[in-house]
C-alpha cells in the first residue's frame, strides 16, 4: 500500500475496525482476511514479535500470561525461543484457529467489547501475513520486539514495581515484609550484553531522538528532555530500556538532563544518572 493510501486510511480511521493497515483487501487470499478480520483466536504475534522481561522470562507479548512463559532468555538465545515448542505450539493453535492458553487476556478483553492488543496486532502487522504461509517455523527475523534489558532504574513510578525498577526493591519489602522472588539488579540475558548483542543494536543520533538500529532493520526511537523545560513539559527519558553501557554516550548526546528533571510520578526528589 502507497503512503498516500495510508494517509487516506487514517483520514478516516475507525479505531473498531478489523481491517489491516498497510496492505490492499484485494491482495489477500480468503483465508487470509478471515484470519485476519473474523479469526477469534488468530495473531500476527508468533510470526512478528517477542517480549522478554527482566528477570529473563520471554513471552508472546506484553499481555502474555505471566504463568505461560515461552521461553527463558537466561538459558536460551532469542532464536531459540523463536523455534521452540511453546511458540511453534501456538503458532499451530492459531492456524487451526484453536485458543492458545498464553493469550487469555485479549480473549477476556473482547468478550467485554474492547478492542484487544490481538486485533490490534492483526491490523497493524496484518501487511506481514505471507509469514505465517511458512507454519509454525517462520524465518527467525523478528518485525517489533520489546526487551526489557534490565530493571536498573533511578525512577519509582507509582505504576511500576521492583521487577521493573530497581528502586522500587526496598519499599517492596517495607510493604510486604520480604523482598521479592528476584534480586534487586536483573538483566534479561546470560549476561548485561547478551540481548544487546543478540539484536545486533547500534547507536545512532538524530537531533534529539536517539536511535537503536538492529540487523533486522527494526528502529525503535526513544524520546528523552534535552532541556529543562521539555522535562517540565512531562518528557521523560525511560532509562530501563536504553542499552546497556550506551548511558554515557546517551547523555553527551542530549545534555545530561536528568541533572534537570523531576519527573511525574517520580517518588524520589531528582531523577539521577543511573550507576551502569
């Protein structure tokens, strides 16, 4: 699909709607749009993404169930989990159009009427359909991932928790009278480097964006406060998903402006540069 057929499509978005972005009706096979549009229980997920956790878990995506992990990036490398049974399994579920025990939370959602995280995978991932013609073993070359590197973090949002960030530890136990069934510093790989170089991450610039570049040509950009008064604005800079040992280049490149900031939500007085 053109980018003017995009921008006409947005024109008039219906954020309901089931059909793909990206990508012509009249292009696809039958069986395609059905999955697509009428499928209850089919995503574009297993042929395009993988989402990995702190604390080395590794899942479908972000809404994944917690007790359904499809892998660890601890033991296994991220192409591994991509050819391993769990994911292989749901990926054949779906193409028999069977429920898959990982994705109850979408099925919950749409019971109730909201559009889920599945339809909105299919609309927006949909233009990658003739992956899924390869089966449950689709080439290893992932569309959208979200790694979190680790859970350092000089933030305590009030929406997060130690698995998240590493501030977050000691209220934890304060709360709870224990800590938490990890350790107060977690990296999502073998090592801090592992998921880094398995992605293949470079740093690029770009004005006051900075860039991750991998092999698979996935971009993924992070905003961060060049100023003052951007971070007074509510821009904050997520510091737990920035590569590890790429702080300091980070911050020549936008001005170290944590030495700024006091960000929303923030329980501490001062946002810090985080100890790597």
């Amino acid at each position: 699909m053109t980018k003017s057929k995009v921008d006409k499509y947005y024109e008039t978005y219906d954020y309901n709607s089931r059909r793909p972005v990206q990508i012509e009706l009249e292009t696809l096979r039958e069986d395609q749009q059905n999955r697509l549009m009428k499928s209850k229980t089919f995503c574009m997920i297993p042929w395009t993404h993988i989402h990995g956790f702190p604390t080395g878990e590794a899942y479908p995506c972000c809404l994944g169930e917690m007790q359904h992990p499809i892998g660890n990036m601890r033991t296994n490398t991220l192409e591994e989990i991509w050819n391993g049974d769990a994911y292989k399994d749901m990926r054949q579920n779906m193409l028999n159009d069977n429920s898959c025990k990982e994705c109850t939370r979408c099925y919950e959602q749409e019971e109730q009427g909201f559009f889920s995280m599945r339809n909105s995978s299919n609309k927006h991932f949909g233009h990658h359909i003739d992956k899924v013609d390869q089966g449950v073993n689709p080439d290893f070359k992932l569309v959208y991932w979200d790694i979190r590197f680790s859970n350092q973090c000089n933030m305590k949002c009030r929406s997060c928790g130690p698995m998240f960030s590493s501030l977050w530890y000691d209220d934890h136990v304060k709360m709870h009278g224990k800590a938490p069934n990890h350790k107060r510093i977690e990296w999502a790989g073998k090592n801090k480097n592992d998921i880094i170089k398995q992605l293949g991450i470079e740093f690029k610039t770009n004005g006051n964006k900075e860039k991750y570049e991998n092999n698979n040509e996935i971009w993924v950009t992070i905003t961060y406060p060049v100023s003052k008064e951007d971070a007074e604005k509510g821009y904050h800079t997520y510091y737990r998903h920035i590569a590890v040992g790429a702080f300091d280049y980070w911050a020549d490149v936008c001005g170290h402006p944590w030495q700024e900031m006091n960000p929303e939500g923030d329980s501490g007085t001062k946002a810090e540069k985080v100890n790597m």
